[in-house]
C-alpha cells in the first residue's frame, strides 16, 4: 500500500473526515470551559499590577517625605549656626564704620597690614 | 500579521488572554487528538482527554518553564492523561462520535460504516507500539515532519523515522485488504 493511500485512509480517523466543522466547535467547547480559568487570571493579573504600584507607593512615600523633613532641618539649622553666611564682608563698610584713630593707625602700620583678612581680623577684633 | 510564537501565545495565556489561549487549542487541539488516539484508541475518550489536557495546562501554565517548547510539554500532558483516563475508568463498550461536536454528522448508515472503517483501523493501529502510533498519526494526519516529531516528542530524529519506518511497514500488511474503502464519502 501506497503511502498516500495510507495516509488517506487514516484521515478516516479525524473526526472532521466527515464533519465538517468539528474542530471549530471543539475549540469552541474548550474555550466556554476554560473561561471562567482565563477570568480568574486576567483578574490576578489586574491585581498584580494594583499590589506592585500601592507597593511602590507604600515604600516610595514614607521614603520622600523622610527626605524631605532631613532637607528642611539641615536648612533650618545651618541657617541658625551662621546667620551671616553668604553675606560677603565689605572693606568699605568696615572702615565707614566707628573706628579708632588708634586702632586704624596700628592695623595699617602694624603687623595686620600682611593681609586684607588679617586686617579685617584686627579691625574687628578692635571695635568698640 | 506575524504569527505568534507558542512562548509569546504562553505569557499571554498566563495573564488570561483568551485570544491567546484560543490560538493555542487552535494549534494543538488536532495533534492532541492524535496522541490521545494513539494511547486511548476510542474516539469519545481521546476527546475527553484533550479537553481535560486544555483545562490542566491552563491551570498549570506557570509549570511551562520553557515556554518555548510548549508543545512537548503539552503533549506530555495529554499523553498523561489519556493514560489516567484508562486505568480510571473501564472503557465503554463500542466507539462513538462524540455527541456534541459532531451536530452536523453524516447520516447513520455512513456513520456505521465510519465506525467499522474506524474501528478496523483501529485494530491495525493497536497493533503498532503507542510511539509508532503516536509518530504515524502526527507524521500522516497531522502532517508533521519528521524534524517537529522529533523536537516536540523530544526524541533524536533518526529514532523518529526509524518509527515511522517500521509503523509503516506493519501498517502496510495490516491495512493490505482496505484498498476499497478508501476515502469513503
């Protein structure tokens, strides 16, 4: 026996041979069993998707707002150490102000006079 | 528009993807029915079987490590249960079309007569091993090729022909007196 006789003679096995349309309602009885699977999935899958993001809210939230009260406090007291920081120190305003004869006379002659901070230093250690 | 590959079908499946699932059982459904043929030999349980196999691979899907290879792992499945499905019942007597996918069937002396055709085959099919049976049905109903056989039954492709060969050969003296009834209509 041929090959192709063979092989046509086994088609009499399909259950399709002489019924047209049997795999498509064999699919469809295998579907309407397999719904209520595929709804319990795909609401697994929703959940899943909720659990990560409320996970990451639940995580990321605590985790900012930590952050953001640690900026404020180290703000707050760095501001409270140095008032004056940032604020850059004027030589004019220094002399404008009310110096000595003395004072101004020995922090030019004296050993203040190396530098302008040394001077400054002296000046302002000097006020009365 | 592309085909999508088992792996890609599989993920979506996993999350509930009807369409996905579907598309599965569409290319499967009749490879299954070969397998399940080929263990059980009775047309209304290997249906039962297949259908059964669908339900536990659904719900078993995350067990598909290597989604890849879905159609072994299917099939082993199907294989399993066609399996169960013998030692769990005793087999009723006589085949039947099943009732419900068979609605628009031929008329009931063809359909006596298919089941004699049927059951004659049958007979010369119990004759082969349940590998033969399997590689015969797939390889001449299914139109796989050998190659396919081989990477889905996971077994070396020369031991895939060498089946096929020798299921052949006794099928060749075993259906020798059929040659009339071929393609009945």
């Amino acid at each position: 026996m041929k090959n192709e006789r063979r092989v046509a003679l086994l088609r009499v096995l399909d259950p399709a041979h002489e019924n047209p349309g049997y795999w498509e309602r064999f699919r469809a009885e295998i579907m309407e069993r397999a719904a209520f699977e595929l709804a319990r999935r795909r609401e697994l899958a929703r959940e899943s998707v909720e659990l990560v993001l409320s996970g990451w809210s639940r995580s990321l939230i605590p985790v900012a707002l930590a952050a953001a009260v640690i900026a404020a406090i180290l703000v707050s007291s760095e501001a409270v150490r140095d008032p004056g920081a940032g604020v850059p120190l004027v030589l004019e305003d220094v002399l404008a102000t009310d110096i000595s004869d003395e004072v101004l006379e020995t922090a030019i002659t004296g050993e203040a006079h190396a530098s302008p901070v040394a001077f400054m230093a002296f000046v302002e250690g000097n006020r009365p | 528009m592309r085909e999508r590959s088992d792996a890609e079908l599989v993920t979506r499946a996993r999350s509930g993807h009807a369409e996905s699932f579907g598309e599965l059982v569409r290319r499967y459904q009749q490879p299954a029915f070969s397998i399940a043929l080929s263990v059980i030999g009775r047309h209304q349980n290997a249906e039962d079987a297949v259908q059964e196999s669908f339900m536990v691979a659904l719900q078993r899907l995350e067990d598909c490590r290597n989604p890849d290879r879905f159609a072994g792992w299917f099939l082993t499945i199907v294989r399993n249960r066609s399996r169960n499905l013998i030692r769990r019942e005793s087999l009723r007597s006589g085949d039947q079309i099943p009732a419900s996918a068979s609605n628009a069937g031929p008329s009931p002396e063809k359909a006596a007569s298919l089941a004699e055709l049927r059951e004659g085959l049958q007979e010369a099919l119990n004759k082969l091993s349940e590998v033969q049976r399997e590689i015969v049905l797939l390889h001449d109903l299914e139109g796989w090729k050998h190659s396919e056989i081989a990477e889905r039954l996971g077994m070396p492709s020369g031991t895939v022909r060498s089946h096929l060969h020798f299921a052949r050969k006794a099928l060749r003296v075993e259906l020798s007196g059929w040659r009339d009834h071929l393609a009945p209509s």
